[in-house]
C-alpha cells in the first residue's frame, strides 16, 4: 500500500465546486485552517481565472466554466494559515502562466510554506479562456512541458539560460529558492496514455488522475493500478528512479457546480482500494459550500467517514 513516511495514507481533500453565482466562494485560507484541524494531509484546489460567456460548459462544469477563486493567491493564504497541511493546484492551467512569473510565486509560497508546495499541471479544456491568458490552444501540452523546464530550470540553477518553440530566456537569476530540494514537485493531469506517461518521465514528477463519476471511482484502483505499472516501465526504461514519481488521485463523485444539496460521502475502504493500486495520496472532494458553517460540516462528515 502506497502511505506517507509514517506508513498513514496520505488523505487529503480537494476544492469544493463553486457555489451558486453570485456566491464567492468560501475563502481558501479558512477551509485550510479547518482541514488541518480535523487531521487531513493536504488540501488542493482547481483552477479558472475567468469565465468565457459564449462557451458551453464541459464535463463537471456544465454550466461552463466555473468562478473559482485565484489559486496561487489561496495556496499563499492556506500556507499562511497552517502549518503542517501540504497544499497544491489540482490543477494549475499552466498556460496561462509566464513560467518565470510563475516560478517566482511558487518559489515563494514554497519557501515561506516550509517546503509544502505540490503544483498539479493541466491545460484546461476552454480555448477562449487558454488564448485570452497567452496560452497556444493547440499547442498547449508542448507549451506546458516547455513551462515546467524553465521553471525547474530556474528552482534549481544559479544562473538560467532556456530556449524552446514557446520561451526563450536570456540568462537570468531566480532569489529566493523554494524550500523543496529541486523546487515543488509538479505532476501531470491527465488521463493516462503512452503520450501523457511520456511526459510525465521528461519533466515531471507524477501524475494526477481524477476520477469525477460513481462509475469512474468504481474503477480508478483499476485505472490507478495499470498507471503504476506504466510509469515504473516507463521510469526504469529512462533511467529513473520509479520510486520517485508521485501519484496524487481526486475522488469526486456525482457532484456538480452549484448543486448545495448532501451528497454519500466516501467511504474508507474506497481510498484504502486507491491506495493499495498504488496512489501516494487520495483527495475526497468537497461538496458545495456557500459559508464557513457548510465547509466546517462537510470537512467534518469526509474526516468521519475517511479519517481513523
């Protein structure tokens, strides 16, 4: 069973859907604060900076894209907050992201944090909302992988020089570091194919796969388990180390954005099925909450039913 350096499963939660609009919602920080209170490892939260107003919506977010709060300002805000709780984007859309600004922000949350910074990358599904924020639509998981480089690039060397199809940097200098050794670990999500996995081996860490229907929970072990074995062959085939590579899975069942009503909440045996396919940490995702009264009672009813 994959476990953190204690032998515990690593079990965190992940960001509710948004509420109602014209709801905000419920500030970040303080669901971290109640999160590391009831015993969770870790709280990760999506990402959308706007909402395109001639677009469909897509999947979970099918009444288009979703008014998330900013992410990087909430990781900043719940690291402020807390002190033991590992916090992340699950996942950040990396191009809509200059990858040295980006660098930067991550760097200092992660140094200030303590070392406690885990960056998901993605692409986003909407075209407008990639292009507005100076991202290449078509060529976006080039760019992202480009993206991760620099930023890598700039954690870990004193003076960085990079030049790519996407970004060319002159030689530039990047101070103060992050506190993780090589800087936060960035895994990819995606659903897993020999592309992704080819990825993941070039410039990153792990993978996250999210799995957002009853069905799909019911096979993620599945999913998770043949994952694990495609990255090991993958790793020892380029001569790293598997052991190495991460595997963060979300749990959110039949959810939607705005739907305040109490969903079943997942059980313990369903993350300990994840975990022992070979997940190094499960996020239970959140329902709907429209205030700190409703985040606090559903922290409280996931630690209940996850937590021992």
């Amino acid at each position: 069973m994959s476990a953190g350096g204690d032998g515990t499963i690593r079990i965190g939660v992940s960001r509710p859907p948004t509420p109602p609009h014209p709801i905000p919602d419920v500030d970040g920080g303080l669901v971290a604060v109640i999160a590391e209170e009831l015993g969770f490892e870790s709280l990760f939260y999506g990402e959308h900076p706007i909402r395109p107003v001639e677009q469909a919506g897509y999947g979970v977010h099918e009444h288009g894209v979703p008014f998330f709060q900013d992410t990087t300002v909430m990781l900043a805000r719940a690291t402020a907050l807390t002190t033991r709780l590992v916090v992340g984007g699950a996942v950040f859309l990396v191009p809509e992201h200059n990858p040295v600004l980006f660098a930067k922000q991550l760097a200092s949350i992660d140094l200030y944090a303590g070392g406690r910074v885990v960056v998901g990358a993605g692409v986003g599904w909407s075209r407008i909302e990639c292009e507005l924020l100076g991202g290449d639509f078509d060529h976006r998981w080039a760019q992202t992988c480009e993206s991760i480089e620099v930023m890598k690039k700039l954690w870990t060397e004193k003076t960085v020089t990079y030049a790519g199809e996407f970004f060319t940097v002159p030689p530039v200098q990047l101070f103060p570091p992050p506190a993780t050794p090589g800087g936060p670990p960035v895994l990819i999500g995606a659903g897993l194919s020999r592309r992704v996995c080819d990825r993941i081996i070039r410039c990153a860490d792990g993978w996250i796969p999210a799995f957002v229907t009853p069905p799909t929970v019911t096979s993620g072990p599945a999913t998770v388990r043949e994952g694990r074995a495609m990255l090991d062959r993958a790793a020892t085939d380029a001569d790293r180390d598997p052991s190495g590579l991460q595997i963060t899975a979300i749990i959110r069942g039949d959810q939607v954005d705005g739907d305040t009503s109490t969903r079943e909440v997942v059980r313990r045996d369903v993350v300990e099925r994840f975990a022992e396919a070979g997940a190094d940490r499960v996020l239970v995702s959140m329902p709907t909450v429209t205030d700190e009264a409703t985040a606090r009672a559903a922290l409280e009813r996931i630690a209940a039913s996850v937590l021992r």
